[in-house]
C-alpha cells in the first residue's frame, strides 16, 4: 500500500493526439498483412477468368493444364458442387438471385472465375490458366443501364427486366401537386461513374484443413470475419465451429472487404476438397476488373422551392447499376436502399418521394465502396441547391441556411422516417462560410492568372452511421448485423486484454479502443491490447463499415471497461477495508478518496491471481467482463468549401485549397479523426475528377491497371484544414458518433459546385463524377452568357 | 501478373552482353532498369526466352562533357540524369524532360538507353532526345554506328536498333548562345505518361530571329515525332505570340493522337497545341530575346 495524493486528476485519454500503435509497424514494413503469414506447404491458387462479358459456357476443358508439372489441380463448378453464395432481402421487391462459386452455364462480366487452378507457384498456376481452353456462346452484353431495356437475354432468367430491386420506399399523394404549385422546380439528372475501392492490400486468403481441430482455418483480408466464417460455412455445408476465420492486419477496406467474395470460397473449398494448405492474392488487374464495384448511379431529381428558396417537395427516380450479382452479405439492395432512406441530407423537405432500383450489368458486382451512395445523394442535394440559388438569384450559403435543420428542430422526424438527434447543421456551414471568407478564397478567386479560372464549392451534409439492429432490421437481411459485445481480461500483470466482434482495416483501433478503456480502469493505454479479427478468439461480432467500429465496439469496450472497473474497486475495497463507494482508479492506482490510501493496479490484480485466498468476500474469481453495445444509428454532420482552379489551356482541375468542418462527436483521437476525413478526402477527390471503372460497348474493362484507373497521389491533393464541432451521442456510453466515411461523402458535391461556380459563366451545369479534362474543354467551348445574349 | 518462365542471364561485361545479344537462336530482350518491361512480362504481354540483364555493365554509366556536348551512358538512371550539374547546364532540355519521368522510384531504376530502346511515344526522353538532335551509338559483334536521332524510330514501339545491337551511348549537342528550350507535358495525375507534351529547342540569331527550330511532339501518333510544318512558320521570324499560336495550331494538326480513355484524339490535339504554345513562349523568353 502506497499512499497518493489525495486529489489530482486522473490522465484523461479520450481526446488525447496519441499516435497510433499500429504506425510503428505499418511504416516500418512489419505489419502482417494475409499474404506475410508464412506456410511452408501452401500451394498457390490462381483463376481461368472469362474473356467475355456475356454468354453460355459450352464447356471447359482443364486436362491440358493438368499436365504442366507442378499443377495439383484444376477445379470447375462441378467440382465444388456448384456451390453459390447469395446475398438477398427478404422482401417482395427484391429478386433472389445466386452467385455460383465458380461460373456455372453463364458468365456474366469480364473476370468472372471459370475455374480454380492449384499449382505449386504462382507462377505455374499462370502458365496452367494458358493452358485452360473454353467454348462461349456470346451474348451482347448489357454494360450501361439502358441496354437492359434493349436485349431480349436477361441476365438473370428471375429477372426478364434486368432489374434486381424496385424500392418505393416513399410515397406521397400530394408531391405532385405540391411541385406543380411551386414557385420553381429543378428538374435534372445527376450521374456517378463506377468506382474501385483501390486498396493498397488487395483482397487474399489461405486455407487450411485442420484434422486437429476438425476446422477448416481461412486467414483472410476482410473487414468481416465472422460473416465471412457464415458464408464459407454456408457454401460448403459446414457448421459454423467447423470454419475459423483469422484476420491479420488488413491494407485498407473501405466497404470493398464487407463482402464475402467467391474467390475466397473456392480457395477455402480447395483446401478442403485437397486437404491441402492453399493460398491466393489477388493481383492489382484482378482486384480493379475482377472483384467489387460500386458508385455507378443515376437520379433523376425533380425538387420544387418557393420564391425564398426553401424546399417545398422533392421527387426522385434512382437507378444503380449494381453489376452481375448480388454480394453476400449485404446485397444488392445496398445501394438503392441508403440512396433513397437517406437522400434528403441536413435539410428540412416536407414531402418526398423516391423509387429507387438496383439492375443488373455485365460488369463485376457492386458491394459498399465508402459512403456508399452518400457521395452521390449529397451531389445531388447540393447540385440542387446552387441550382435553385442559381435560378433564384439567392446566395448559396443563404439558401442552404434556409433549408437546413436548426438546433430547435430536433430531434427532427423526416419524410424518411428518421429521426434525427442533435448536431450542428446550422452551425457547421456558418462555421465553414466563415472559415472561407477568413481564408481569403474570394480574393483568391479573383488573382487567378490569365487563362486561369476559380471558383469556390461549399456542402453541407450529414453521415449516417452506426446502425444498430434495430436499424438494420428495416433491410430485411436474412441476417441483421448491429450488436457488439467486448470482453476484457486483466491478467496477473495488470495488463488487459480487450477483445472485439469489430475488426480494424487499418484505421486505429488498438489505439482508440485503449484510450476508451483506459480512462474506464484508470492506467495507461499501453497496457491494453486489442485482439480482433479471429472468430475463435473473440465473440460474434459485425466487423468494420459504415462508421460502427468506434462507436458500437468502443461502445462495448467502454461497457466492459465500467465493469471491470467496479471489481477492481471491490478489490481494493476488500484489500484497504474501505467501502468500494470510496475507491476510485487513478492513474494505476485503486484510490481512497479523501484518505490518500491506495494500491496499485497491478498489486490488485497479480493479488486477484496468485493470491485469491486473501479476497474472501469474492464470489467471481479472476478479473474479466464483457460489455455490448446495440445503438439505433446516428448522424455525424460535416461541412465542406474547396477552391478550385481550372486551366483553360489543358482544361485540367486543380484543388487549390480545401476547408473541412467535423462534427462526430466526442473525439477520442483528434490524429486518428483528421486522418480519417484526409484519407476520405483523397478518395473523394479520386471519385470526382480521376477515378473511373471504366467499360467499353461489349463489356471489357478498359482500366486494369494503376496506369488507367487514376488513384490520385500526393500531388494531387490540396492542404486540408479541419475544424471541429462537438455534438455528443449518448447512445453509447462515450458520446462518440461515426465519422470514417465523411471525406469522401462531401468531396465530390463540393468540388463540383466549385466547378460549377469556376464556370457560371457559361450557361451549362456539370452534373456528373468523375469530371474529365475532356467534359471542362466541352464547357469552355460554349459561348459565355455575355457572349449568347 | 508472374511472368512466363524465361533464361536469366547477366553478363559481366559489354562484350560479353553482345555475343549473346548475337545469338539469334534464342528470343532475347536486354533488361535495363525493367519499368517497362517487367510490367510487360508481368502481364504476359511480352515473354521473351531470354533476358539479358545489362545492369552489371556500370562502364556504361556516365555522363561525360565533351566540348560540342555531352555524352550519356546508356545505363545512366534517369535520377543521375535529373541531378547533373552538366545536363542542366549544357543540355537543359534533358533536365527539364528527366523530372517528368515517372516518380522517384522510377527514375531510380529506369535507364536513358532503356526508354530509348523502348521507344514509346509518350515517354519524354525519346521525345526530348529528339528535339535535342541527338546521335546514338550502337555496338555489336561487327562493331559500332552512329544512328541519328531522326533515324532511329521507326512506328509503334520500334526502332531501327538491330536485334544483335546494343545502345551503349547517346550524344546530345551543347545548347548553343542565344539557344532556349522547353519541355512541357500535360498528364491528369502527376507522373503519369502525357495526354500530350511539346519538346521545343530555339535557337536565334543576335538579332532575335530564329535561326532554327525544332518541336518535337510526346504522344501525337505511334513514335516520338517532329512538327515540321510548325518548325517552318518560326525559321527566319522574330516570335510574337501571333507566330507562336499559329505554330503551335500546325504542330497540332500534324499530330495524329488516338483516342484512349484519358482523352479523345480531338481533346488530346488541343493539349499537344498548348503544349507547343507554352513550350515556344518559353524557350523564347530563356534564350533571352
């Protein structure tokens, strides 16, 4: 027993700058990514991909691979039982359709997987795939969204239309009226093209039968370990204990790892089938052409405003392409459902309605890319906006300021059917429209050079994140994600061991989890160590998407960690006969109040564990407890500017300075936060003038490499400054709201109402991501509205 | 993304390198620094039998002065190129070409003889040596040639070079007094291959007309080319931007890009006219008239 002082704070670690644990490792080259776990038996997979976009496969014929030496094995559809995968709502306007493991009669895009080879390298696996001939009858492929209207060979015979998913969500009699008595009504169609997630780590695994364990163990990239543990187990008619998924660290996810692919499957299936260790890494041609898609979306919008420019209805039609199938676990109704729950954004719109549809392409499936179709809906309300102020002669930020949801709305109910808790809509775009004249863009604007034109963008939005069960349950999944549940440990050391269902894709959490639990227990984030990512090791868990790590995991953590703080308490109360009532842990230290009396955190527990017999009063032995978590869902809100530059001579864009406000909350890590809206921003400004998965007219990929599909660098990206709002969310017991995919939902709406303000001199309006050089040229060649009138 | 499985060889010295190269039995490619052709190999675009790794032969690493210009190594990395104080001085057009190849990484691996050899029309060295009027050196079994620059692509990917023939030297004439250059290229992200590009040497008399002009075009058709046509309207004038933009419109209509998904051949015209424009303001202002 030491005595401490009697007061003084105790460290508080939430809202600390720590640098993350991980960096050490990532930036020295010591991470363990899937394809750095060694095994000295792997074999290597490879796959015969389709050539062709569309047709019926007449056969395949595997026996001249089969007699390269070093080949094991060359693995059709038939060998693994035609076994599928498939992802659907159970509700009346989706269409059931399955994903075959491995194509079985059909193909259905370039890069679908014929067959699996199994060779001793990776390299003779590549020669074996040479050597695989295959006969395909070709239909025309239906690569845009109209064509399907057009071919008479649907996709999927369940669907003669081509269409997946028809949701009328939102219905309102009295729109129609509403918008043809309304002062104006803008009436536009806005366009998104299809994006690639781009991780550095492309998707990978290795499968092994264990006889042992009477498990089959897939080491894994994904962002899902457990859902990854169901479908594997699903698709080979395996019970759940029977599949061990392990998840070392993961290069980058962002939604493009929420997903079960088949090619993980067919590895998995051959490890069995082999009883041999196989392993496979996607390389970068297969990841761009052969994996998951998303952001190819289409809204044609109809949005009625009075003379003040405030919203009095709006109506939308979208349209997402979402590829050849639909992605297990969560659909293709992803895209069609988030665009149309939540398209209406920060501002007050009294009636709405939407039909919102999911049909089927020749091109690979579309899955959660970061965002998912907030980028475009807020495109699209922003687009509205400047549109509206525009043909009103209204200022922007006035408008938005007319429209938007105001401190003593909420909690706001909308035509969607959400409810809103608290945040700074009002107060983010004053702070961000203050923030811009500050910054001088203005004046900016007007230095440009001489065949140089500027323009500034601003958008306001919010982030819906979170989602809880009882959220997720509206979907209609046959499996609804949302809960968390978190252990802790300490061990004889003091030192505790967190576990979480959550699994990091490289944002931080071994750093903020512990600075969440440290504060709970009173000692120093390093003595918490986060276990994640192996569903033997950690209970049943959602993984990492759509801003759920922190706050629902965290969440959990920080549940566990007020329980284990209480026995530590009773510990200690028992060890210095004192009330528990009066103990509190400070600074790795069980402390007294008033008294000063105290005794250190790692004597309770090395007392707890080697000398249990002391505490006679203990029912439990041991220090461990478990937390969860299951919010509704949440809005985080944000708050864009940009001031662009376009070269009149190249037609070339130019970032030139980037404003961001952020309200998520209680911050935990200011680095970790910041890096998050950076990182989201890069991608974003990738969507809106680079990035483009791109097809021609018969369904090839014409962006298979990094030389084609444009991922900006750090030359590409302007200075970002950050300023932050505060507006907690007690759904958890850390007031912290989501906040992983803000970057990249406000970056393409700001940069094109820059665009649009750079070029209001031309009576034209860009309504479409990405923005090419080429789309610029057409604008700049139009006369200006002097010159027409 | 492996490639097919080929013979590695590496030899110690140039000699040693041209006796295989002399083999015709087997389907050799040199490697150099590989940005190229790696990736090609990679992606089973190219599968030569035998590679022919020259990275041992480091007598072919230098950059030496001569009184007329310099003369380059053909195993010179482009990084070595970028930070001589000779190249700057003497052949400033190379210089400003060398930091628009690629990044850093690239230009640490990525060789002068290699991008010639590889010849492709957006890459900036050719396009550069080509303005520069450059001669190169081949060596074989049979002995040496000089090979003009102007003689030396020949249409998509190709060159004159023989399959038994190794560059092992470029000479690049010293910008002459009253001379100015300009390298100018437009890619949508930075490092990339150009959507267009002009490299543009100008030399004038003491009285401000031009005596000579060479425009030598990146990515306007299948090899790395000059703009006669717009060479012509500068010989003999004194530049005024009237001049320049009607050079520049007729660099633009002998260029033949293609459509790619980075631009349509009418897109990529309008940027190869600016780069001229720019390359010509440019090149006039250094050369101090």
């Amino acid at each position: 027993m030491v005595t401490l002082p009697t007061s003084g704070e105790s460290q508080q670690w939430v809202g600390q700058p720590l640098q993350r644990r991980e960096d050490a490792r990532f930036l020295r080259g010591t991470g363990r990514y899937t394809d750095d776990v060694p095994h000295a038996f792997a074999l290597h997979a490879a796959f015969v991909r389709s050539p062709i976009a569309f047709g019926v496969i007449r056969s395949i014929d595997v026996r001249p691979a089969l007699e390269i030496p070093g080949v094991i094995a060359v693995l059709t559809s038939a060998d693994l039982g035609h076994a599928t995968l498939t992802g659907f709502l159970d509700r009346d306007e989706f269409i059931k359709t399955a994903m075959p493991i491995l194509a079985n009669e059909r193909v259905r895009f370039v890069g679908e997987p014929l067959a699996i080879v199994i060779a001793t390298s990776r390299y003779i696996a590549e020669d074996a795939i040479e050597a695989v001939s295959y006969e395909i009858d070709e239909f025309d492929p239906i690569v845009a969204m109209d064509d399907a209207q057009r071919t008479p060979q649907p996709i999927h015979d369940e669907a003669p239309d081509g269409v997946l998913v028809d949701l009328r969500m939102f219905n309102d009699d009295e729109l129609e009226e509403v918008l043809a008595t309304s002062h104006v009504v803008v009436d536009e169609t806005f366009r998104s093209g299809r994006l690639q997630a781009a991780p550095m780590e492309g998707r990978g695994c290795l499968a092994e039968w264990i006889d042992r364990d009477d498990q089959l163990v897939v080491t894994v990239s994904t962002q899902l370990p457990h859902q990854v543990r169901t479908g594997i187990a699903q698709a080979l008619g395996l019970a759940e204990r029977q599949v061990r998924v392990i998840v070392p660290d993961v290069g980058g996810g962002f939604g493009f790892k929420a997903v079960l692919g088949r090619e993980e499957v067919a590895v998995a299936a051959a490890a069995r089938i082999l009883r041999r260790p196989v392993r496979w890494a996607e390389d970068r041609l297969e990841s761009l052409t052969a994996s998951f898609q998303g952001r190819e979306q289409e809204y044609t919008v109809r949005a009625g405003f009075t003379e003040d420019g405030v919203l009095t209805g709006l109506a939308a039609d979208i349209r997402c392409n979402i590829g050849a199938y639909s992605a297990f676990p969560f659909t293709c109704g992803l895209e069609p459902i988030m665009a149309a729950t939540e398209f209406l954004g920060v501002y007050k719109v009294p009636r709405y309605a939407s039909r919102s549809r999911g049909i089927a392409s020749n091109k690979p499936p579309s899955n959660a890319y970061r965002g998912v179709s907030r980028p475009q809906i807020v495109m699209v309300m922003e687009g509205l906006m400047d549109r509206a102020a525009d043909r009103l002669g209204i200022d922007r930020v006035e408008i938005r300021r007319r429209n938007t949801i105001r401190a003593e709305d909420f909690p706001y109910s909308g035509p969607n059917g959400i409810t809103y808790e608290p945040g700074s809509y009002l107060e983010a775009l004053e702070l961000c429209a203050a923030q811009v004249e500050a910054a001088g863009w203005r004046q900016r604007c007007e230095e440009a050079a001489p065949g140089f034109i500027r323009g500034i963008g601003i958008a306001n939005f919010s982030e819906r994140n979170a989602y809880g069960t009882a959220t997720m349950g509206l979907r209609r999944m046959p499996m609804t994600p949302g809960f968390e549940v978190a252990h802790l440990a300490m061990d004889a050391s003091g030192d505790v061991t967190l576990t979480s269902g959550t699994c990091s894709a490289g944002q931080g959490h071994e750093t903020t989890f512990a600075q969440i639990v440290a504060d709970r227990l009173g000692i120093a984030p390093d003595r918490i160590q986060l276990r994640q990512g192996d569903t033997d090791l950690t209970s049943f868990g959602w993984g990492t998407f759509a801003g759920r790590s922190l706050v629902i995991g965290g969440g959990a953590a920080a549940v566990a960690a007020r329980r284990l703080a209480v026995q530590l308490r009773e510990v200690a109360a028992q060890l210095l006969s004192v009330d528990a009532d009066d103990v509190e842990l400070v600074n790795g230290h069980a402390r007294v109040r008033g008294t000063g009396a105290s005794i250190s955190i790692d004597e309770i527990a090395k007392t707890v564990h080697f000398r249990s017999h002391l505490l006679t009063d203990r029912e439990e032995y041991l220090l461990e407890s478990h937390g969860s978590a299951d919010p509704s869902g949440m809005f985080s809100n944000g708050c864009h500017a940009a001031l662009v530059e376009i070269d009149a001579g190249t037609c070339a864009v130019q970032v030139l300075d980037y404003l961001v406000v952020e309200d998520c909350g209680v911050i935990v890590n200011p680095l970790v936060v910041d890096g998050q809206v950076r990182g989201g921003i890069a991608q974003g400004i990738g969507a809106t003038l680079y990035e483009e998965a791109s097809y021609s007219p018969d369904g090839q990929p014409l962006a298979g490499s990094f030389m084609s599909y444009l991922v900006p660098t750090a030359a590409e990206m302007p200075p970002i400054s950050i300023h932050h709002l505060e507006t907690p969310c007690y759904q958890t017991e850390t007031g912290v709201k989501g906040m992983g995919e803000a970057g990249t939902i406000g970056a393409p709406a700001v940069i094109l109402s820059a665009l649009n303000d750079a070029l209001r001199s031309r009576d034209a309006w860009l309504e479409h991501v990405p923005v090419t050089p080429a789309d610029i040229q057409r604008l700049l060649a139009l006369p200006t509205k002097m010159e027409s009138s | 993304m492996k490639p097919a499985s080929f013979e590695y060889v590496a030899p110690a010295t140039v000699p040693e390198a041209l006796h295989l190269l002399a083999d015709d039995t087997v389907d050799s490619k040199v490697l150099a620094g590989g940005q190229s052709l790696i990736p090609l190999m990679n992606l089973r675009l190219a599968a030569p039998e035998r590679l022919i790794d020259i990275n041992n032969l480091r007598d072919l690493a230098y950059i030496r002065d001569d009184i007329n210009g310099l003369h380059i190594g053909a195993m010179t990395r482009h990084t070595d190129v970028l930070a001589s104080t000779s190249v700057r001085q003497m052949t400033p057009l190379l210089h400003e070409a060398a930091g628009f190849v690629a990044h850093s990484q690239v230009r640490n691996r990525g060789t002068l003889g290699g991008t010639l050899a590889h010849a492709d029309a957006a890459a900036e060295i050719p396009v550069a040596l080509l303005a520069s009027n450059a001669v190169i050196t081949a060596r074989s079994i049979e002995g040496e040639r000089q090979i003009s620059v102007e003689d030396f692509f020949q249409g998509y990917f190709s060159t004159t070079l023989r399959a038994d023939e190794l560059i092992v030297d470029v000479f690049l004439p010293a910008m002459p007094p009253h001379g100015g250059s300009a390298f100018n290229e437009f890619s949508r992200r930075r490092g990339d291959y150009a959507i267009g590009g002009a490299a543009v040497v100008l030399v004038f008399d003491d009285q401000g007309i031009c005596e000579s002009a060479r425009v030598a075009l990146l990515a306007a058709g299948p090899q790395p080319v000059r703009a006669p046509a717009s060479e012509g309207l500068l010989v003999g004038h004194r530049l005024d931007g009237e001049l320049i933009l009607a050079a520049a419109k007729a660099a633009a209509s002998s260029a033949n890009p293609v459509t790619s998904i980075h631009g349509s051949a009418e897109y990529r015209r309008a940027v190869i006219e600016e780069m001229v424009a720019r390359g010509l303001r440019e090149a006039t202002q250094r050369a101090g008239v």
